[in-house]
C-alpha cells in the first residue's frame, strides 16, 4: 500500500514539474515571438524613416508659384529603377501678363478692383510624363533626396473672356466683354464701375492647344521614406498654335505672345508604397 502511495506523490510531482517546464517553455515562446514581432517592427521603422528610397509607387499634389502665373497639380510616379522614377502629372493654373495692374475703382465697398485693358483670363490644363534621377540620398532621416527632373507634354489652353461692369451711354451698369464694337467703352476708365463676377464668360470660352515642357530640381526633406515632402525649383517653357490675347493691344502694340517661359517654386506632399 505504501508502495502505491509513494508511485501516486512521486507522479504529483512528476506532473506539476512537468507543467511548470511547460508553462516556461510557452511563456519563452511567447516572449521570443513578442521580441521578434517588436524587432521586426523597429526593422521597417527604420527602413522607412532613412536609407535608401526604394518604393516602387509615389502620389503627391502641391501648388506651383510661376513668374508669370500660379497652378495646382497632381502626379503619380512608378519606379523603373533605382535611380530613376518615371512620373505622370496633371496641372492647372492662369498665366498673367506683365502688363496687368489692378486698379481700385471709386466704389470700393460695391464694385471689384479692375485690370484695365485686360481682355481675356488665360487658364491651361496640362498633361504630361517626365523622369526624376536621383542625383544624392539621404544618407539619414534628416538628410534630403536630391532629383534632377525632366518632364513634357500637352497643354490645352483656355481662353475666358474678361468681364468689366460699366456704366453705358444710358447710364445703366452692364457687364461687357472686350470687342470691337465695345473697344471706346470697355478702355474708357470713367465709365468703368470693377471687373465682372468670376463667373461672367465660361460659355464663351475658346480652346488653343499648345506644348510645354521644364527642367528642375527637387529636394525632398521628409523623414520617412514613404511620405512625399518636397520642394522643387526650376524653368518651364510652353508654345501655343497661335497669340494668345490676353491683353488688349495699345497705340498698335501687340503685348500678346505664343510662347511662354517662366521660372517656378513649387511644394507637394504625398505618400510612397510597393505595389501588391
């Protein structure tokens, strides 16, 4: 009977030991795997906050400050390699004259400042494909990318008539638009009360095709590789099949042109990934 005692306490222990070593193996387990998945993490921390750039996808959107104008745009780039991206860009923005000046009309707090002898607003959407190169990486999370960029395509350039209310031989307020017939009164500074409302001249508005292309700089300073923020610098060119008439023309000089070249500054941000 002892025997059978001592068989039953020596297997208690037996078990209980048995589940401890058990429960210590599972608990290591755990622990590896816990460390694993927090060494892992930290891994992709820091291949996206510094080191090279290597995702095969960007999308960004940002404002460019033209020398002659303002524009919005989006772009969606594809890595070919490693030093080069290939990238599609849509753009919209209003080129301006150098002969524009906003004058302030008598009725300050009813009627819109006014640019005399302005005869048309001057809008282009853009469509394009250029390459970035990447000429320096960032070596760490505070180093910047350096790429020099190359980039040309379509342009269709809208024409909008430029609106000025007016007070006419009747001595009512219309709104006109510059033509012949109206030359005497739109060009008559008296008689203008301020510019038409933003809305004035959409129906009446005339399509030019055109070319453009650049050539620039990007610095891209964020800290994390798959975030996009970058500012680029750099000289666009665009041709137009004809003039475009975008001021009226003085005492028989032509201020108007077809081909169009400018400095810019823009900034965009956005997000990289890899493709599934």
């Amino acid at each position: 009977m002892k025997k059978i005692y001592l068989i039953l306490f020596l297997a208690t222990i037996s078990g209980g030991l048995f589940a401890q070593s058990t429960s210590r193996q599972q608990q290591s387990t755990k622990k590896s795997d816990k460390e694993q998945r927090k060494l892992k993490k930290i891994s992709i921390f820091r291949e996206q906050e510094e080191g090279e750039n290597v995702f095969q996808r960007d999308f960004s959107a940002g404002a460019r400050l033209n020398t002659d104008g303002w524009s919005g745009f989006a772009e969606l780039g594809y890595r070919k390699t490693r030093k080069k991206v290939n990238y599609f860009q849509f753009e919209f923005g209003e080129k301006k004259s150098n002969k524009e000046v906003k004058i302030n009309s008598g009725y300050a707090f009813t009627q819109r400042p006014f640019i005399y002898g302005k005869q048309n607003n001057f809008y282009q959407a853009k469509l394009g494909v250029g390459q970035r190169y990447l000429i320096g990486g960032k070596a760490n999370k505070n180093g910047v990318e350096v790429d020099a960029i190359y980039y040309g395509g379509l342009s269709l350039g809208l024409v909008k008539p430029y609106y000025l209310n007016v007070q006419d031989e009747n001595g009512e307020n219309v709104d006109i638009k510059y033509t012949p017939e109206t030359a005497d009164l739109f060009l008559h500074k008296e008689q203008i009360n301020g510019a038409g409302g933003f809305g004035k001249g959409w129906s009446n508005l005339s399509v030019v095709p055109g070319l453009h292309a650049k050539l620039g700089m990007r610095f891209d300073w964020a800290h994390f590789n798959e975030v996009v923020s970058a500012l680029e610098i750099g000289v666009n060119g665009e041709y137009y099949t004809k003039k475009i008439p975008i001021m009226v023309a003085v005492d028989g000089v032509d201020p108007n042109k077809q081909f169009f070249f400018n400095a810019y500054v823009s900034i965009q941000f956005g997000k990289r990934w890899n493709k599934r």
